[in-house]
C-alpha cells in the first residue's frame, strides 16, 4: 500500500512541477497596462489561456486519482 501511495504522490509531483514552472513563467509576461484598462478581463484571458495550455494535465491528474483509488478499493 506505501509503493502505491508513494507511485501516486510521485506521478502527481511531477505534473505539478510541470505547472508551478508554466505559473512562474505567466507572472513575467504580464501586461500591467493591458490589466489595468480591464482587471478582470485581462485576468480571466490569462487564466482561460493557462487551463487551456495544461488541460492535459489537468485531466492526467483526475485519471490519476480516478486509478488510485480504484487499486485502494481493490486492497482493502
């Protein structure tokens, strides 16, 4: 049970990783006077572009999860 546990924070760290760096990458490419002519439009763009570019792992991340815990209901 602690390999699997283990395999599945290690899988998960690694698509974090993934996103922290993209994330840090996004706060140097932003426009402060594009954000201020529309606060919130600028910021939804921005988050709408980030979930489209990492919707992959996103999506690997809930398939993850989904698997694990079908191999914890399998064990107990």
């Amino acid at each position: 049970m602690a390999q699997l546990i283990r395999k599945y924070m290690e899988d998960l760290d690694k698509l974090e990783s993934v996103i922290e760096e993209n994330a840090d990458n996004l706060l140097g490419a932003i426009d402060l006077d594009e954000m201020l002519k529309d606060p919130e439009g600028y910021l939804l763009s921005l988050g709408d572009a980030f979930l489209k570019e990492h919707i992959d792992e996103i999506e690997k991340a809930g398939q993850l999860g989904t698997k694990f815990a079908n191999k914890i209901i399998e064990e107990s």
